[in-house]
C-alpha cells in the first residue's frame, strides 16, 4: 500500500534564515538544500523553500493565500502551538474557536514566517466536517 505525499513549493529570500524558522522554530526535519532552494519535511510532507530576488510583501488578510495542516489529533495540534509560542513565532493570528457547538467547530491558528508566507494549524471536533457536512456552508472567516 503506498501512501501518498504533499508537496508545496514557496518563496523565499534567504535559506539559512528559512531553515532557522522551519527546522528550529517550527520543528520540521531538513532534507536537501543548496543557496537556491531548502526541502523541509512537516510532518511527512515536502515543503520547498525557493530562493526568489522577488520583492516579497505581506498579504492584508488570512486570505486567500496560505498553507498549513488539520491534525487528527487534538493534543498533537496542542503541542504544536505550544512550541510555536515557546520559539516565539509570529503569531498572524492567535489560537480560536471557529463556529462553536456547530458540526464544524474547529481550533485553530495562523503563523507568519520571515518571508510573509502564512500557515493555518487546525483541529476539527468532528473529522466528518474536514471533507464534509455540506449542509453548512461556511468556510474560514467572514471577510
């Protein structure tokens, strides 16, 4: 049985910084680099990290760009917001609870890393509500 991978390719300006916030600060294990590129696992998906001479800015909102991952477990969501928050990272946006006592509450927060890309960590109460209850329609924030 294979299993099947993400894969995320991202801007970056600077590898030892991007290595800095992604292995130490966020905890992911490093694979290949050279000056033009980083490979990162998180959590058993591939992130790579571009070296770009793009000028990079900050987006307005949450949306509608980012990346991150929706744990299965709700203690490993935990742990890492704790060590984001013990590495000091940017919080963009802190820890929440989306559409409480309804079949899509779910835990969630955003991090910015140095090159303004954004990831969204989430947990869902109920797993049915990650890929379904199409009976509601609401998705992230109201904008």
């Amino acid at each position: 049985m294979s299993q099947t991978l993400f894969h995320l390719a991202f801007p970056v300006t600077d590898v030892a910084q991007t290595k800095a916030y992604y292995v130490d600060g966020l905890g992911c294990i490093p694979g290949r680099e050279n000056q033009h590129a980083l490979i990162l696992n998180l959590y058993s998906h591939q992130l790579v990290a571009h070296v770009t001479k793009e000028p990079l800015a900050p987006q307005r909102t949450i949306y509608p760009r980012h990346f991150g991952l929706i744990f299965t477990q709700e203690r490993d969501w935990q742990d890492l917001l704790e060590r984001a928050q013990q590495q000091q990272l940017l919080f963009r946006e802190s820890t929440k609870n989306r559409f409480v006592g309804s079949p899509l509450e779910h835990r969630t927060f955003f991090l910015e890393d140095p090159f303004y890309n954004l990831m969204e960590f989430k947990y869902y109460r109920h797993p049915e509500a990650i890929f379904g209850s199409y009976e509601h329609t609401q998705i992230g924030d109201s904008t």
